[in-house]
C-alpha cells in the first residue's frame, strides 16, 4: 500500500468515525468540532481526488465561514438562560429504522454503478479549466448564485434585527 | 474496486448518519449540522463520479453551487433559529408547535 492509497483509508475512515461521534456526542460545541474534523478529512479527499480548487473551497467556506456561523449560534443561544448545552435525543427508534434502510437500500445497489468511461485523472491545470468553465459556460448560474448569496445576506440581517413591524 | 467507488461508499454512509442526526437530535443546531453533513456526502458524489468523466469538470462546478446554497442555508437558518429563540426561550424543534392543527 503506498502513501496516497494510505492517507485515502485514513482520512475516510476519519470522515466517518467524526460523523458518527457528532450522533453520540451529547455537546453541541463538540458535536460543531467533530462536524470541522469531519470536514477537513473531506477537504483532505477532494484532495486526493485532483479536486483542488474545491479542497481549498471547502476549507474557507465550511472551515472559515460556516463553522464560525454555527458557533455564533451556539453561543447566542445558550448564553442568554445560562443552561449547559446538553442535547436530549427523541425518535430514536425512527431515527434509526429511517437511516439503517436509507444505507441498505444504498448500499445494496452501489455495486451496480459502473464507470462509463474511465478516463486519466486531469493534472494540475484543472485549477485553470474550472475557471474557463465557471465563466464562459456557467456564467449566468454564477451570477444568480451571486444574486442568492446577497438575498440570504439582506434576509439573515432583517430576520434577526430588534426592528419592529409597522403593523 | 478503485478509490472513486469507496467514496461513493462513505458519502452513502455520510447521508444516512446525516439524516439520523437531523431526526434524532432536540437542537436546531444540531439539525443544521446533519443538514451540513447531508449536503457534504453529496458533493462527494459529486467529486467521485466527476472523476469518470474527468474533461468536463462538471461535476467540480456543480459542487461549487451546492456550497453556495449551502452557505445561504446556514446563514438564514441560523437566522431563524436565533430569532425563534428569542421569542419562545427554545430551540428544541419539537416544543414549537404554534402552527399545529
């Protein structure tokens, strides 16, 4: 087994043992933490997987931008009554009847997926092609996200703003 | 079986444990984590069948959207759930049932 086949076993096998932890953790905080190393092993096998410009995506986003959200969340919504951040499970049974099939039923059929033309991988200008292709071919879907990032913004910012309606 | 096919593996397992830590959990937070989670195992799909059809970088391009919007999501659900919080003194899901019939 050579380096990069080992660092794959090791950062899938990481994704999984964090995201099952974030079921069994009773902490928000930590369960935010275990959801970041989970994240990172991902960003490790996109890595792995010549997906470079995405790796380094996932890192700022989640890593830098979406992490430091949920964290805020957390914070805003425990300090105010001062109770521990402990988190009780329901459903239970449901929960697991619903996720045990999903993964079956996945499962049972993955082997059936066959590659269809099993290209080489591309080399270290799909940095340079992806951006071709963000905008030439996909520039309008480029600019609606663009559109959607500024909405969520304004609506994020009304939403939680003390202003009172006129009515 | 080569590295794309034990990537469509974890990302299957990575949506079911998503998905079990969105019905199971009594915290909106902890909700938008699994969502976070789901939409992750997606966008290793996405990554590994983008690496069977390697010229086109569809696939990579797609998962970008799929950040975008994930972004969007996190930050408006956030919002919600701070502005519930204030207003009923919970962010346990189940115990908000203003709009039950």
């Amino acid at each position: 087994m050579n380096v990069p086949e080992f660092l794959f076993f090791f950062f899938t096998l990481l994704a999984a043992v964090t995201a099952v932890a974030i079921v069994f953790s009773k902490n928000v905080f930590k369960s935010a933490l275990f959801l970041l190393c989970c994240l990172l092993s991902i960003a490790a096998l996109y890595v792995l997987s010549f997906a470079e410009f995405l790796a380094v995506t996932q890192i700022l986003i989640y890593a830098g931008g979406i992490l430091v959200i949920i964290i805020f969340g957390i914070m805003l919504t425990t300090r105010i009554s001062g109770k521990p951040l402990v988190v009780q499970n329901t459903n239970i049974v449901s929960g697991i009847i619903a996720g045990a099939g999903l993964l079956i039923v996945l499962v049972r059929y993955l082997p059936s997926v066959k590659p269809v033309s099993n290209n080489p991988a591309l080399s270290a200008e799909s940095i340079g092609v992806i951006g071709l292709t963000v905008f030439t071919g996909y520039s309008l879907p480029f600019e609606i996200a663009g559109l959607l990032l500024l909405i969520a913004l304004v609506g994020a910012a009304v939403i939680t703003s003390h202003l009172k309606s006129k009515a | 079986m080569e590295p794309s096919h034990y990537m469509l593996y974890l990302a299957a397992f990575l949506f079911c444990t998503g998905l079990v830590i969105v019905i199971v959990k009594r915290n909106a937070i902890m909700v938008l984590l699994g969502i976070e989670l789901m939409l992750n195992a997606s966008n290793l799909n996405l990554v590994a069948f983008n690496q069977w059809h390697s010229q086109a970088l569809a696939g990579h391009v797609f998962a970008l959207f799929v950040i975008i919007v994930a972004v969007c999501e996190a930050a408006v659900g956030l919002a919600i759930v701070v502005r519930v919080y204030r207003y009923f003194h919970s962010s346990a899901p189940d115990e908000i049932a203003e709009l039950k019939g």
